[in-house]
C-alpha cells in the first residue's frame, strides 16, 4: 500500500493510543505480514478500520490505512496466496488424537487441507 499523509506513524499496535515508532512520508509504499480489522466501533476506531503490520526503516509495527472510516493509504493488494489445491487422486489423511488407548478426535480430509487442532 502507499501512504497518502505525510508522517504517517509507525505504532506498537494498531491503536492510535499504542506508542509511536516511527513515521514514514507521503507516498511511500509498504508492506506487510499481517492485516488486522476492527470488529466494532469503540474508542477511536471504528468498525471495518484496517492496519497492516508493516516493515519500515528498520522498524515492525501498524500502519493504518483505514482509520475511522478514512483511508490514509491507498492501492492495497493482499498479496494472501490461494489454498492449495486438492490432490486430484483424491487421496486423504487421517488425523486420530489419541489419549491412553481412547480415540478422543477424528479427521479425514483431502490432502493438502490444514488442519488446526487447538489443546486446553
């Protein structure tokens, strides 16, 4: 993306309130890692708001690009690659999660799918 505004600021987080890195000029283009998307208006934010987790000068931090509904950058690719394709043989794994000798958690799937298994 490339910013619109001069000093646009380089926080700790993606919250005005998170304290400033950095700041990059007009026109500059960045890129980042992650993107991050305000589910709710609150205190200075606005739902729909978007930062990216950016790489600039030496610093990581967020960089809005939406900020209570106004976009402070511009030309925004998510560059996200595509899921991959599904083994066209149709073969699949078998994910078992065993606890002693008891079955507790079961999965087939075509191969290629991720899997998350998330332990409390």
């Amino acid at each position: 993306m490339t910013t619109i505004y001069g000093d646009m600021r380089i926080r700790e987080g993606h919250s005005t309130y998170a304290p400033v890195m950095y700041s990059a000029p007009a026109n500059t283009v960045v890129s980042g890692d992650e993107l991050w998307t305000a589910p709710a208006d609150g205190d200075q934010v606005k739902a729909g708001d978007k930062w990216l987790r950016i790489t600039y000068a030496g610093y990581t931090g967020w960089m809005a690009y939406i900020h209570l509904g106004k976009p402070y950058c511009k030309d925004f690719t998510d560059a996200t690659p595509p899921p991959p394709t599904p083994d066209p043989s149709g073969a699949t794994f078998i994910v078992d999660v065993l606890i002693g000798d008891e079955v507790i958690f079961h999965h087939e799937a075509p191969q290629g799918t991720k899997l998350g298994i998330y332990v409390q």
